[in-house]
C-alpha cells in the first residue's frame, strides 16, 4: 500500500511538475517588430539624441508594464504599440532592438530601472507632443497624436493628456497605429 501511494505522489508530482514547466514556456504570442525604414525622417522636430532617449523610456516603460501584468493581451497590445514608437523614432535604438528580440523568443524580460513612472512620463510625453502640434509640419503633428494618445493610455487620470487625446480623436480620428507597425505590412 506505501508502495503505491508514493507512485501515485510520485506521478502527482511529475504531472503538475510538466504542467507547471508547459505554462512557462511562451505564454503570449509576439510576432517581432519589423521597421526597414523609420516612417520619420530628419524634417522631424527633435534632436536625434532627444529621438533615442525618448525611444528607450518608451521600451523601459513597455517592459514593465508587460511584467507588472504578467505578459496580459491588453499589456502587450499598449507595448507593441510603444516599442513600435520607440524603433520608429530610433531603429537601432538597444533596449528596443533587444526587448523586441526577448518577447519574440518568448522570453519575458526583466524589470528594468526607470528615471520615470507611467505617469510622470505621461506627462512628458503630453507636454513633448503639445510642442510638437506647435512646431507644425506634417511629421510633427503625427508623433504628437502618437505621443498624447500614448500619454492618456499611461495615465488615464491625467485630465489635460485625457482631453487633449479626446479633442485630436474628436477632431482627426484616432492615430492609425497600423502605419507604424509590421501589421500594415500583413495585411493584403
């Protein structure tokens, strides 16, 4: 009798042991993000310095909100659409290049150290956008719709990133992330 209780333990453990290791091994589908050319050129109004900086906070602040959630579908889709932004602005920008490559791999990165929480980027990304609509030009017052629909995501208690991002889907509709993304590319 002891002899079959420890094979039913015995399998017990082996089976919730291989269950265990199945649930860990790429737990989300994450399709990498190809961007051959940048969809903004130099006529775009900031310093390429500026255009890699901002590209990693946008990379830092997608991968910990994918941590935070445990990789979850809406924290992907919001990440897919910063990391995008971020190899839009810099292609070759590393914590993007290297967080596109992990989640690709199924490979759920690490927390990584920030200057700035979600909202107080937020709130950057808001006033950069604000400034951006003001400086005009096409190139501009795309990244700023970008940029202010990506602050009242981060940040939906933010009420001036809130109706700002109202008052440009009110006017223009929303951004269309797809002409950032592989997903236009896909599409026949």
């Amino acid at each position: 009798m002891v002899k079959g209780i420890w094979q039913a333990t015995t399998i017990l453990f082996l089976s919730t042991a291989t269950l265990v290791v199945a649930q860990q091994t790429k737990a989300y589908a994450w399709e990498p993000i190809k961007v051959t050319k940048s969809i903004f050129t130099q006529d775009l109004g900031m310093l390429d310095s500026e255009r890699e900086e901002y590209a990693k906070n946008l990379a830092t602040i997608a991968v910990n909100q994918i941590v935070t959630t445990k990789a979850s579908p809406p924290s992907l889709a919001e990440a897919r659409k910063m990391l995008t932004l971020a190899l839009q602005l810099s292609p070759r920008n590393k914590r993007a290049v290297v967080v596109n490559f992990q989640l690709s791999k199924g490979i759920l990165p690490e927390t990584i150290d920030s200057n700035y929480s979600a909202q107080v980027f937020a709130r950057l990304l808001l006033t950069r956008g604000q400034l951006l609509e003001k400086q005009g030009g096409e190139e501009n017052h795309r990244l700023a719709r970008y940029f202010i629909q990506l602050a009242a995501s981060l940040d939906p208690k933010n009420e001036d990133a809130v109706y700002a991002s109202e008052v440009l889907r009110l006017d223009h509709g929303d951004p269309v992330w797809s002409a950032l993304t592989d997903e236009a590319e896909a599409k026949p």
